[in-house]
C-alpha cells in the first residue's frame, strides 16, 4: 500500500520538535448528511455506518434549531441553515483522508433542498436526494418555520417550476455530479410535482437515478420502509464507488459516461 509522508512540528514546552507522520496513501470519499426538519443526526448515523463500512469517511449533524439548539427554531432560517451545512461540509473535507475530490451529501426533504443549494457552493461529487422539499427563494432570511403558511407551500408544490425560478433548481440544472432521487408513493408533504422539478432540473447531471418506495409516505414511519431506504442508498453508493475505484486503478483522468447514463425509474 502507498504512503504519504506530512512533515510536522511536535510542540515540547517552549520548543518545536520536527516529525513525519507516515499515513497510508489512500484517499477515501466524504459522505455528509443532512436531515430534514424536525428530524436529527440520529436518524442517519445506522445509515452512516453501513457507508462508512464501503469505505468512506461520514459525518452527521444537527442544524441549528433542532435537539441542543431546538430553542431557536422559532428563529433560525434558511441561510442560517444553509451556514450550518457548509460549516459542516468544511469539517469533512479537512478530515484527514478524505478526497477532496470525492465529496457527496446525502440529505432528506428540507435537508435535501440545502443539500442541493450546497452543490452551487462547494465541490460535490454524489448527491443523493430523498423527497426534498421546494420553497419559494423570496424571504430568505425569515424563521424556516413561518414559511409553510407564507408562501402558500402546499399550492406552491403542485405547480411545475423552471430551474431559473428557484434556486436550489438552478443548482440541479448545474450539478453535474451523479444523482440519487428517492421520492415516497404517498407523500403528502412533498408531491410528484416537486420531484417532477427536481428531476426534470437535472439536465447536467452524470447520471440520474430515481427510486420510488412504494406505499412509503413522507417520514418513512413504517420500518419497512426505512430499510428500503437504506437498502437503496447503501446499493446507489456501491455502484458508485465501485465505478470510482476502477477509475481510480485504471489511472484514467476522466470517468465520465454518457451524459444521463444509467437513469432509471424503479420502485422499491
């Protein structure tokens, strides 16, 4: 196995001392997730570890007005959000071992609409998406929870919408990256015309997979749907970093496919 070789400065008392930390040569990809709200890192970190064991580095969090911060829900909004998600994205990719060209994120209805924005921002190679929520770009900095009720929400997501008229679209439209889109059979709080948009929105994207968990609703509140899930996030990432690791043995300075290869429509 290769190594990497870092020259150090190991402080002893009022000196510094040099040393090499010797570490294997291997990068590994970076997984984030990003809940949803209401929800919690808890609900990702079985998830976590199943990709952890395919070999990547994962990290889970919670946003700002949720479990140790729950008080400012009231308060925080969309860009404080958004904050909470590149903050976390930076803490990853400085992990050591990670590549820095090998991120995805992984994020669930409000967390996969920042996840998305996130993608216009910083480097992200895999973008798995399940059920993610649509809002209006307008208010941007009001509390999250007063946007339901603002902007008309339940309307607005049965309309089709341009990737030129939402940002987290117009991020769609440019990622370019691979994509997994999961979207619940009886969703009540995210219809198929939101993930018609996201979909649709995805014209650059390397590939495209969308996934349907039949019976399933928003929450996933039936165990069985839960595990479907996770069977279908754990199997998307596979194939994934199976493709980036023949890449990567081959030697190959571009893994790209067919613009679209590999789209599917399935129901788990």
């Amino acid at each position: 196995m290769p190594t990497r070789d870092e020259v150090i400065d190991i402080p002893v008392e009022d000196e510094l001392i040099e040393g090499t930390l010797v570490t294997p040569g291997t990068l590994v990809p970076g997984v984030l997730f990003v809940h949803g709200w209401g929800g919690s890192q808890q609900q990702y970190l079985t998830r976590a570890r199943e990709i952890a064991a395919l070999g990547c580095i994962c990290l889970t969090f919670d946003l700002r007005g949720h479990v140790r911060t729950h008080r400012q829900k009231e308060t925080v909004s969309r860009e404080d959000n958004l904050e909470d998600v590149l903050a976390a994205y930076d803490v990853l990719v400085h992990q050591p071992g990670v590549d820095l060209s090998s991120i995805a994120v992984v994020g669930s209805s409000y967390g996969g609409y920042l996840a998305t924005i996130l993608t216009s921002l910083r480097p992200v190679r895999w973008l798995a998406l399940r059920v993610p929520a649509l809002y209006k770009d307008s208010d941007w900095d009001l509390p999250k929870g007063q946007l339901r009720k603002l902007q008309e929400l339940e309307s607005y997501r049965l309309q089709p919408v341009r990737p030129e008229e939402s940002v987290a679209l117009k991020a769609c439209a440019g990622f370019t990256g691979d994509v997994l889109l999961v979207e619940s059979e009886h969703d009540s709080t995210v219809p198929h015309q939101v993930i018609i948009n996201y979909r649709d929105a995805c014209t650059s994207a390397h590939s495209l997979s969308y996934r349907v968990i039949r019976g399933a609703d928003h929450s996933l509140s039936d165990p069985r749907w839960q595990q479907a899930y996770t069977t279908l996030l754990v199997n998307w990432f596979s194939e994934m970093l199976g493709g980036a690791r023949g890449h990567w043995e081959a030697g190959s300075s571009d893994s790209r496919t067919p613009a679209l290869a590999g789209r599917a429509q399935n129901r788990a």
